[in-house]
C-alpha cells in the first residue's frame, strides 16, 4: 500500500495503544509477521510543550522500526507547532493526529474525540498541522461525535485540509469500546466519498472479520489493536486470509508462552533505559510492568487461563513474577 510517497510492504497497521505499543511491543510484533506500519502511542502536545524529557522513552531509536508514525493529540495550535518542532529531529515516516480518543480527559481538554464536535477547531488542527509537517500527515477519526449523522461534514473538512491517509475506528466517540457499536456502513460510505486512502479499525479480532470488512467496505488497509494482544501472529493470519491462502488456526500453550516471554524479555534488554526517567521507577521495575502485562495477554487461549491470569496477576515484583511464571511451567 503506498501512502504519499511511501510504499509500505502490506496494508496492515498496528495501532497506536497507550501502555500496549511500546517500543518493545512493536518490536517483538514486528519479529512475527510483516507489518506495514507500527505506530508510537498519541503523545499529548502539552506534555511536549511543558517536560519534552518525559517522552523521550516513547521515540526511543525510532528511527529503527521505520515505518513508523508518531500520533500526536492536542487541541491547543501552539502546543501543536513547538510539538511538530521538536519532532523535526526524528526520523519517521507520517505525522498522526488523533481525532477520536474518547476518554474523559480528551473531551475535557477539547482535543482528541471533541474535535469531531468542533470542526472549524478540527480544520486549525488540521491545517497547523499540513504546515508545518516535514512528514506526510495522517488523522484518525471515529464516525462521529454522538452519532454518525455528520459523518460527510467531517470528510471534507478532512479531505480538503490536504492530509493523506484517514484512520476510522467505526464506533462514535459517545460508544467508546462497546462491542455491539461497531458501525461497518459509515466506514463502507467513507470509503466511497474520499479519493485518499481509508484505514479500518474496531473490532477486528479474527482474520475471518478482517476479509469481511475489506470486502464489503473496499477500504485499503486495517489497523489492528487489542487483537494484537496476546497474539503475536495476527497480522500473519490476517494476511493468509485476505490473499485467500489458507486460514491459520491461533495456537498457544504454556511452552509457547514460555518462548514468547523469554523472548519479549531479550527484546526489553536490548533498549537502554538507563537513559531515562521514570518517575524514579527502577528499570526492574519497567522491565517487571512489561512482562507482567504481556503475560497475563499470552495466556489466549490456554486451558485454565483464568487461573494462570490471577496468579501473574498477583505477582508484586520481577523476581516473583518470574517465580509464578516457573511454578506456571512446572504445572
């Protein structure tokens, strides 16, 4: 798929995931399976406005994992500008930003989701944004604020800002995460009313449902989030299916599990994080928050997974994560 003037190797994109798509995340993802594009978590433009330090762990050697996007969430113009100002200093490919997050915060601060309630504050995002990017921009939106109803409003404020790629996580931002919300036709009428390639999200949790939305919607590409999770080989799967190969079934079992953390962990040893701060966490303390969570997501499908979650779950420290982890095994 190409996007602007670059071609990426598929259509397939790992979303931006705070606290899940870390570096060593979108790492390991990537030593799995063919990805076309990973994505750094949003970075709020504020936090770069007031303590530029404290992402520094978030653009570790980024330059490293190209492509790549870095997602940047602000409703403030200024922040924006002294953001895309220090980005210039990096190597990577396409410039995010995000309207669509809708956590409380985000509306409160009126960035994010709000802008899709704001278009005229959406189309200054957008523009500051085109002008001051070295890098091909991107949005990505959800169908709206409360309901889908001014959907094509927001397409031509988005499509004639110049950007060139929308992302659409089909739910509003009012539905959150609901399962039941996913709203396959405002995707399909995206599809059909931008000349600009179209990016499908939301609940896409099995190669099965990735070629059913390619198919009906005609969008170019998926991006992919909680499947992830747990299961480093979706974007593989994925990919058999959508070029009618042959379906693979999600295998997982202790020793599997065992692999994959032995694995995460050599990738988390090769980042320095001693170059850091953490809010005076200690890198044992990063490494331990790392494989705890990953841990508790490689149990998929693993019989007596729930057991085995509350056991990691009550893991207090690195040493007896890995002590739970061997007893685990053992059983």
């Amino acid at each position: 798929m190409r996007i602007a003037t670059i071609q990426l190797e598929n259509n397939l994109i790992l979303a931006p995931m705070q606290n899940v798509t870390t570096a060593p995340y979108r790492r390991f993802s990537r030593k799995f399976n063919t990805i076309g594009l990973v994505c750094v978590p949003m970075i709020y433009t504020k936090r770069i406005e007031k303590n530029s330090k404290s992402i520094l762990i978030d653009l570790y050697k980024i330059e490293e994992e190209r492509p790549i996007s870095v997602q940047l969430i602000g409703g403030d113009i200024n922040a924006l500008r002294k953001s895309i100002d220090f980005l210039s200093s990096y190597n990577f490919d396409f410039l995010d930003i995000n309207a669509g997050c809708p956590s409380k915060r985000a509306i409160r601060a009126q960035e994010g989701g709000y802008l899709l309630k704001n278009l005229e504050k959406l189309q200054d995002i957008l523009d500051v944004a085109i002008k001051f990017s070295s890098k091909p921009v991107t949005v990505k939106i959800r169908t709206g604020f409360s309901s889908s109803k001014n959907l094509i409003d927001i397409i031509k404020v988005i499509e004639s800002s110049g950007v060139d790629l929308i992302t659409i996580h089909s739910r509003t931002v009012k539905d959150r995460y609901d399962d039941s919300k996913f709203d396959i036709e405002s995707l399909k009428l995206l599809k059909e009313n931008v000349l600009i390639p179209v990016i499908g999200n939301g609940d896409i949790f099995t190669p099965q449902k990735a070629k059913e939305v390619m198919d009906y919607t005609k969008v170019d590409g998926l991006m992919i989030g909680r499947a992830s999770m747990g299961n480093p080989k979706i974007f593989t799967h994925i990919a058999s299916v959508l070029q009618d190969m042959s379906y693979l079934p999600i295998e997982n079992n202790l020793e599997r599990m065992r692999k994959h953390l032995l694995f995460y962990e050599d990738i988390i040893d090769e980042i320095d994080y001693s170059a850091f701060s953490f809010n005076n966490k200690t890198i044992d303390q990063i490494k331990f928050s790392e494989l705890k969570r990953n841990a508790i997501w490689f149990t998929r499908h693993i019989k007596d997974s729930k057991k085995i979650r509350l056991k990691i779950s009550n893991s207090r420290s690195l040493e007896e994560l890995k002590n739970n982890l061997k007893e685990i095994y053992s059983n």
